[in-house]
C-alpha cells in the first residue's frame, strides 16, 4: 500500500519536459494595483441568549451606542447584554472599486459569546490603516458553524459558530487612489522572481511594442513605457496582458512535508553518480507470560512468570545505482522499485543531498 501511495505522490512532482507559453497576466501584477485591507468594530444583536455574558467593554459599547441615539441610561442601568455580542470586522476592498459599491464582510466575535447564528450587524465603520473611514458595515449573518448543548453537559459543535460573514455586507464610501492612474510607465511585478522570465518578458513587449520599450528592472519587475492618458492606458495595458511568452523554468528543488509524507519533485532534478543501499532493521519483543502452579498439598503459591521472546529481521530492500545524469523519471522508479515509503524516500534524499550526487534544493516543511 505505501509503495502506490508513495508513487502517487511522486506523479504529482512529474513535470514534462515541453514547455508551454503563459500569458502575461497570469504570472504577473501591476505595481500600484492591490487589495487593501479593512478592519473594524461593531455590535451584534438579536442572539438567542449566545451573546457576551462578561465582557464589560461590550455593555460599554451598548451604551455609547444608546447614547448617541438620543437614549439617557440610568446609572447602574443593567443591560441585557446576553443577547449582544461585540464583533471585530474584517474586509478587502477591492483596487477601483467605486464608492457605492458592495463588499463582502468577515465577523469574529471577540467576547465569550458562544454563537452568533440568528444575529444582525449593526451600522460599523471599516477602516483602512491610514486610520480613514473606507466602507459601512450592516446586515445579517451567515453563519455555517452549528453548536448544541444539553441539559446533562454534553454538547455538540459543527464548524465555528462564533464567526460568520455578510456578503455585500458594506457599502464602499471612498475610493483607494492607485499609482496606475499617473506616470508614463507601468511596472510588472513577476509572482515567482527569475532573472531569465524577467528578461524574456522585456523581449516579448520590445518584439511587440518596439525596441525600448521594455526593460527588465531586476529578477522580479520590468518597467514599460506606457501612455499617460488613462483610457489609452487600460487598452494598453490590456493588449500587454494578453502577449504570450516562455518563462524561464524554476530551479531544481525536492519539497517534503514530514508530517503528511508527501513529496513533490520538481523539473531539472538530476542526480550524480552514486550507489545506494537501503534496509531496514526491525526488532520485534513479545511477551507470553506464563503461570506457575505449585505442587498439590505444597502450601505454594500461584504466580505468574514473565517471558520475552526477541526476533531480529533485517529487511534488505536491495542496492541500486544512479549513473551520471540520470533523470527525475529514473529517481522515481528506482526508488519505487524497492517499495520505499515517503518516509524512507526522504532519508535517501537526505543521504543523497549530504553525499554531493543531487544538485536540487532539497526543502523539508
């Protein structure tokens, strides 16, 4: 079972040797073009009895929140505050989007509160971390989490209750200005670094938009001379996005998870010369305890007496050879051919990583 197992896993790391054209847009961004991140506070009422019980700064927000409505609480007013809960707001707003427009909205309840199921957001502020007012927040929860109790302690708990969402839960009220409107150039940020990738970028765009156009920056950006007008610019940018080049290929690099078993390897792994040999040594102990009966008449006693039998067997999966360059496919089918396990297949790597025969980067989470 390990052995299929195992090269399960490993045809996920089997990478072709044909190369595809990728599209622009799908291996880069636009610098200046991102999501922002909102945070904020608020009050979630209507709760069957699930609200905060002991967090004195929810029944503080009540009544601020009272307050502000025009309602004067006597002092030492007490509120029912086990039908609210106080929430903290998460949410991303979106490059471009225009105020008046909708965006989903996380809530975590940051009290004792034990559900949030049945609950409605009150008006809250989203900030952003400039510390303005981005969005307003309000409506109801969805919540998938499920929790259930009875009268005896036992209880039953489905996902997490104490968090929900609000799709198209706040309205955008300022937009996020971006670098992409001013300038005469756009900057092309490359989600994997590489020098080769970057500099057949700018000989894509130069081949495409003439000679100068283009030019890469570093292993990671290529700056391109662009229009200043911003409609000529969005079209610009839409024909560049859309040209199809050959990004360079990754280095070589073998990644374990030593938790899971899982191995990936990559293109361009290639071994050196090198023997190896695997075996396993397996020391088994049992005990079958056996019990002594004394004499008939002889005033003994019973007892019974320990004994251990010990079994040594050394597994030897064999010895094989990798002669000079050989391949990832040739890896994978010595190794499976001997029935390693992941975990096992790891130790070969290892061993062969410390001996000089593997040229990869051997990553290990």
């Amino acid at each position: 079972m390990k052995r299929y197992l195992l090269l399960s896993f490993l045809v996920l790391g089997l990478v072709s040797n044909t190369l595809f054209a990728e599209r622009i847009k799908d291996i880069t961004t636009v610098a200046g073009i991102r999501n922002n991140q909102l945070v904020g506070y608020g009050l979630v009422v209507g709760l069957d009895g699930s609200g905060d019980t002991a967090a004195s700064f929810t029944d503080d927000s009540m009544r601020n929140m009272l307050e502000q409505l025009g309602i004067t609480l006597p002092p030492g007013a007490n509120l029912p505050i086990k039908n609210v809960a106080a929430v903290s707001l998460s949410a991303e707003l979106p490059a471009f989007t225009k105020p008046g427009q909708k965006i989903d909205v996380n809530v975590s309840s940051i009290g004792n509160s034990k559900n949030l199921r049945g609950g409605t957001l009150l008006m809250a502020p989203l900030k952003g971390a400039d510390g303005q007012i981005y969005a307003v927040a309000q409506g109801n929860l969805v919540v998938l989490g499920l929790s259930a109790g009875g009268d005896d302690g036992s209880s039953v708990t489905v996902n997490i209750p104490t968090g929900g969402r609000i799709p198209n839960g706040a309205t955008v009220e300022r937009e996020v200005l971006t670098s992409f409107v001013a300038g005469d150039s756009i900057t092309l940020n490359l989600h994997r670094p590489d020098f080769t990738t970057a500099h057949r970028l700018a000989e894509t765009i130069n081949d495409t938009m003439g000679l100068g156009t283009a030019h890469a920056v570093d292993a990671s950006s290529v700056r391109v001379s662009a229009p200043k007008e911003l409609s000529q610019k969005v079209s610009y940018l839409s024909m560049l996005e859309n040209l199809e080049f050959l990004p360079g290929t990754a280095a070589a690099k073998i990644v374990v998870n030593a938790k899971t078993g899982t191995v990936v390897i990559g293109q361009n792994v290639i071994v050196q010369p090198a023997a190896v040999s695997h075996g396993n040594l397996t020391v088994t102990i049992t005990n079958d305890p056996l019990v002594s009966q004394p004499p008939a008449f002889s005033r003994g006693e019973t007892v019974v007496v320990p004994k251990s039998d010990i079994d040594v067997a050394v597994t030897n999966k064999g010895a094989f050879l990798f002669n000079l360059g050989v391949t990832l496919d040739e890896v994978v089918r010595a190794v499976n051919n001997i029935g390693a396990s992941p975990a096992e297949l790891v130790a070969i790597l290892e061993a062969l990583k410390a001996a000089g025969s593997l040229n990869a980067e051997l990553i290990i989470i």
